[in-house]
C-alpha cells in the first residue's frame, strides 16, 4: 500500500493559486490517478484468482482423464476383501454315528479326459491308457483320439497312483479335472442307510454330487447346501452296535442257510434307530446293478424298511394289548381254546395241529402262541375297534423315516376288511408291515404307551412324548406277557441271562408268487423282543427269509429255532456295547 | 499470519496424502496375506479331510475285528460280554500295610492331667 496521496496538496494548491490556475483541476487529476491505481489493483487480484482457479479446473481435469487411463488399460479384479477358499472344497456335508464317527465324507480325486487335437501321438497313449485301465476299449479309444473329436470322457474318476501313472504317459492331451467323490469308509456297513450318490451336472473344474438313494437322498437339500459343508448330518446309528449287529446277524443268516436277513434296533423311547441292517447287502462305494427278476434279491433292497411281509404272530400281542385296553379282558381271562375256529366255511386251527384247548389265559394265549384263542379275543375286540387301534400304531401308513425308499413301502391290507380278516389280522395274517413298522408298533406299545416315529436322526434334548396309544398298566401287562414267552414260552432260546428279554415269535409261511396260496417250505420267521422287559430301553426285531435249522431229525423252520437264537446272541453281544448292565434276575420275579 | 496457516494446511493436505498412499499398500499387502492364508486354510482343510476319511477307514469295525483276530495272542481281545460287567464289591482294594503292628517296643507319649495336679 502506498502512502495516500491527498486530493488537495496545499503546495500545488497555492501555486496554483498564485499562478491563477484553477486548483479544481489538480483534485480532478488526482482523483483520476487514485481510480486508476485502485483499478489497476482489483484487475490483478482478479487475474490471480482466475488463474488460480484454472489451476485446479486443470488439475481436476488432469486426475480424471489419468484415472480414465488407468481403468481402461488394467485388467478386470474383483475386490479380493472376500475370499472364498474352503467352501467351494467339501461342500458336501459329512454323515456322523451319533457317537461322531463318519459314515459318509469326501474325497478329492481327479477326473481324466482327453483333447485330441493336443495330442502327440495318440496310438501310443491308447496303448498306455489300456495297460493302466485295462476295462477300456482300445479300437475305441484309438478310434476317439484320432477322429474329429475335440473333447471326450476317459474316466470320470481315478486313483492317485493311476493319476501319476497317466502323468507317466506324458502326453499334452491327456487332462485331469479336480472330482469331490463320496467315501463311505466303513463299506458295506449302514449301506441301506446311507443309500449312496452319483454325479450330477458335470463340467471339467467340478461336478456336483447328488444323492441316489437311502438317506443321501432323502436329506440331500442339507447335505448339498454349501451353507451346511462344515455342519455334518448326525444319524441315530451306533457305529459300534451296527457292525455287532451286522457281524452276528450275518453269521446266523449263513449258519441257517436263509437268503436274507432283518434286524432293527430301536430306543422305545424316542424312535431313534440305533441300528438298521438288512441282508444280502452290498457296498455304497460302487453300488453294484442288478439285473435279476424278484426285487427283493436286490441287495440293494433294504429288507428292513422296503421288505413288507406278513409278520406272523407278533400280532398277537396287540390283539391282547387292545383287549386290555378296552377293559374287556385281562391277563388272567380265560379264553376258548379248543381248535379248530370255525368262520363261515373256513377253519382256523394251530399250527401243527396243536391243541391247547378248552380253556387258556390271555397270557397263556401268548405264550403258547395260540392261533384259535387269538381269533376269540379279535373276533370280541370287532372290525373297527381294531382298524383304528393298528392304525393308531402306524400300521396303515408308510413309515416316516429319513429314507427315500420307507415312502414306496405301503403295508399291504386287506381290501375288505371282512371279520375273516380281523380274526386273520388277530394272528398276524392277512397284513404284510415292514420289520420297521413292527419295531416302531412294540416301541410304541411298550415304552409306557405313547407314540414313537422312527427315525434315523440323532435326536436333541428331552423328546416330547407322543400321543397316548394304551395305558400305562397295559403297557406293562403287555412286557409282562412277553417276558413270559421268553421265560417259559416258545422263545427260549433268547431268555439272556441279565437282561430281562420279553418277544414274540412269528413264523410265516411265504406266499407263492403266482399268488395261489403258501409254501409249505419256505417260511419267513421274525423274533420281535424288547429289553430290559422291566424298564425297556430297546426294541429288536429279527427277521430271517428262508431259514431252516438242521440239527434235529427233521428240518425246523420256526421262529424259536431260526430267528430266536439269532436275536439272542445280538442281545448278548450288543446290550453291553450299548452299555446296559446285566441285572441278576431272581426266580421269583422270573415266575 | 495468513502465508502461516495456508502452508500450514498445504503440509497438512501432503502429509493425508502420504498416509493415504500408504494405507492403500499396506492394504492391498493385507489382502494379499489374506488371500494367501484362505489359500492355506483350503489346503489344510483338504489335508485334514484326507485325514479324517483315512482315520475312518483305518478305524473301520471290520479291519479292527481282523485286527484284534490277528493278533490274539500278544492282545487277548474278545468281543465285551455281560459277564464283564462287575460290582464294587468284586473289586479287589489293596489292603493297606499295618504299620503299626510293625512297631518294636512303642512308648506312650500320651500323658494324664493327674501329674500336674498340686
């Protein structure tokens, strides 16, 4: 800033003055001097401020136009602030024994195919190819690599020892594709169980694993779930208990020369299944194909759950349990006896000819197994009164366990359930279940007499019982019943010592498959036991298909013989696998 | 005063600069660790899969049955039975050594409120 310079100096003013000039003038030129110099100011700031402000319009401009540059010159990236590193590796969830064994888990192996354009020389791969998978084709292989295609399938999955084997080849047109496969460690045990899997939509990176049968279909939207890959599925199964099952059941199969097996292990108080086997049975590792007529030689067929047959008299015990129900009878009632049962033209007698008449207690009724006494206690209990009570034990429906296979098993029943069939049904005949209808029905009857579903799922927490089938008094006259069959009755050979075994046994002849009437040699005999008969803890039933025991005179095929001595030893060798201490059992109780 | 304060704030604006330009490495230096740890954690991952399925088929029932048949005479494995199962009172406690008895010639210290009676 300058000094100010006045408008009106008095030097000049006098000057002028004394020269006569008009001192206005020099104010004016003053004035003048100081707009222009205030002018001349304002016009510099502005021009810095204008320059100032094209600076930054420049620079602004500048960072974009290189920001444009660098975005148009660097390649695409995701943000990497998510990676997905294990997730997309065993996305199929593990199957767990409830004990946290695996049943079910994955494995990385690889896939091989070909691109015969890339090839070097593909006779000689063809060649190699053959020596280290010798199931292949070599016309056709040799055919493929040098015709027109561009891509094809050698092997959906092979062994690393063949992978560096073909790596060996060294030829650039031999690819390998990463493969989840399926690993059912444990073979052929729980192999109805766990069904088995089969690939999906397939592609070179990966392919997508489906579930083809047994529980990995049933629960294959969880097990396929990515959200779910690291939370195993847990079954109700007991590894341990499962593979004694399996070892016995398949040592007495063999032993009485039957042509398959059955066994269920059910908690009667939850419905969960401790352990399911059925044989003939294969290995889920590579379920094999079956080419035969008769489904039930599958042994892909699970007998336990799929096998609907008439069950004998293990029926009996309802027929009891209900009449003791409905307060028409109790254990001690006495009932006809005298064979045979005459219902219109038809006559019911016992087996073998059999005669326990005139008269027989209820329980007697079921420890001598008592055809006749059975067909007098249905006929009073009547048509409906039954139809609703074997219905209210989940007879009429499949069953609702975890297994693709249990909805296409309907019991069959009769057409018109006539009052022939009631009396029929009272013993067992006329109604085909499945051994797990049967496990499900004693759970229900004799856990205290409340519902139980089966299921294969380990359960958690306290279970909320299920709705009121008996009572509980009739309950325990029912184990009651059954600990006598066992004690004095047809099933001794189960009577384990410690353990308080109550059962019935079923001896069936099978239907002939034209439909016109029985085998006289071919029965299918079944041991439905429950233990400790004092608290229950377990429900087991045995079937066997075919059995025949051969040590006496003449060939047996009844249940105490076959099915009974089976179920015994896998009570015996289970019980203390699941923990169940021997109690000493006294006379008097025993009586 | 003024020059002061716009200087200033110029420092102020380069030095966020700085600190921005930094932060934008060491993040992508993070992200790359990252990365590389999901990478690892995959890998470890697999392993402990293969491990696991292997500890499985190792331990499956059947080969251990084998097992314990095949060697019975080092092992004496037998399936559990009920008979195994025990009370309290079949097991033998260690009976506890008398040492007193084992004394020579003990002396009673205890002594009676009589003696020092006046």
């Amino acid at each position: 800033m300058s000094m100010r310079t006045p408008l009106r100096p008095l030097a000049r003013i006098l000057k002028a003055r004394s020269s006569g000039e008009n001192p206005d003038a020099i104010e004016r030129e003053n004035l003048r001097l100081r707009h222009e110099e205030m002018r001349d100011s304002t016009r510099l700031r502005a021009e810095g401020r204008l320059l100032v402000l094209g600076l930054c319009f420049v620079s602004a401009f500048v960072v974009v136009g290189l920001r444009m540059g660098q975005v148009a010159a660097t390649t695409p990236e995701e943000p990497r602030a998510v990676t997905t590193g294990t997730s997309i590796l065993a996305a199929r969830a593990d199957i767990l024994d409830r004990n946290g064994r695996i049943l079910a888990t994955n494995r990385t192996t690889h896939s091989l195919y070909a691109q015969p354009q890339e090839m070097i020389d593909p006779l000689y791969a063809a060649n190699e190819l053959v020596k280290i998978f010798p199931d292949l084709n070599k016309e056709r292989l040799i055919r493929d690599f040098t015709g027109s295609r561009k891509f094809l399938w050698i092997k959906k999955q092979i062994a690393p020892e063949q992978q560096q084997a073909v790596h060996d080849i060294g030829d650039p047109g031999l690819l390998f594709g990463p493969r989840e496969s399926r690993l059912y460690p444990n073979g052929k045990l729980a192999a109805h169980i766990l069904g088995g899997t089969k690939f999906g939509r397939e592609g070179v990176m990966s392919a997508e694993i489906i579930g083809q049968s047994g529980i990995e279909r049933y629960r294959d939207d969880y097990l396929r779930d990515p959200a779910n890959g690291d939370k195993p599925l847990q079954l109700s199964i007991d590894l341990s208990v499962q593979s004694t099952m399996r070892e016995v059941l398949f040592g007495g199969m063999h032993l009485l020369d039957a042509k398959g097996a059955a066994a269920v292990l059910m908690d009667v108080n939850t419905g969960e299944i401790v352990s399911m086997v059925s044989l003939p049975d294969f290995d889920p590792n590579g379920r094999p194909t079956f080419a035969g007529q008769n489904a039930s030689d599958n042994p892909r067929f699970n007998r336990a759950v799929q096998g609907v047959y008439e069950l004998g008299s293990t029926f009996k015990i309802f027929a009891a349990a209900q009449a003791m129900e409905l307060g028409i009878m109790t254990p001690n009632t006495l009932i006809p006896a005298t064979p045979p049962f005459r219902w219109g033209k038809h006559r019911i007698g016992e087996f073998e000819g059999h005669n326990y008449g005139p008269n027989l207690s209820l329980t007697n009724m079921i420890v001598k197994s008592s055809n006749v006494a059975t067909a007098h206690v249905a006929q009073q209990i009547g048509v409906t009164r039954q139809k609703e009570f074997l219905k209210s034990l989940g007879f009429f429906d499949p069953t609702p366990v975890e297994l693709t296979e249990a909805a296409g098993a309907k019991p069959l029943l009769p057409p018109h359930w006539s009052e022939l069939s009631t009396l029929t049904i009272g013993y067992g005949h006329g109604i085909s279940v499945s051994p797990l209808h049967l496990a499900a029905a004693y759970s229900s009857l004799l856990n205290g007499g409340t519902r139980v579903t089966p299921t294969l799922i380990k359960h958690q927490g306290p279970m909320p019982k299920g709705p009121r089938v008996v009572r509980p008094e009739v309950s325990k006259a029912s184990r009651d019943m059954l600990r006598a069959v066992v004690a004095e009755g047809t099933a001794s050979f189960g009577d384990v010592r410690g353990y308080k075994v109550g059962g019935k046994t079923g001896t069936a002849d099978k239907p002939r498959e034209n439909g016109r009437g029985y085998y006289d040699d071919k029965t299918i005999t079944t041991f439905a036991s429950v233990f400790p008969a004092d608290a229950p803890k377990y429900v087991l039933i045995v079937t066997l298909d075919e059995a025949v025991e051969t040590s006496g005179p003449k060939p047996r095929r009844t249940a105490g013989w076959t099915a009974v001595p089976v179920a015994g030893e896998i009570i015996r060798r289970v019980a203390p696998v699941l923990g169940i201490r021997p109690d000493i059992e006294t006379l008097a109780l025993a009586q | 005063m003024r020059s002061v304060y716009i200087v200033l704030s110029a420092l102020f604006v380069m030095g966020l600069a700085v600190w921005a330009y930094k932060e934008n490495y060491a993040t992508q230096e993070v992200l790359r660790n990252v990365s590389q740890v999901q990478r690892e954690i995959g890998h470890q991952g697999e392993e402990l899969a293969v491990l696991r399925a292997e500890w499985a088929y190792l331990n499956r029932p059947s080969r251990l049955r084998d097992l314990a048949e095949l060697n019975f005479d080092r092992l004496g494995l037998l399936p559990l039975m009920p008979e195994q199962f025990g009370t309290v009172e079949q097991v033998n406690f260690p009976i506890e050594e008398d040492i007193l008895s084992e004394l020579e010639n003990p002396v009673s210290v205890v002594g009676s409120l009589e003696a020092i009676d006046p």
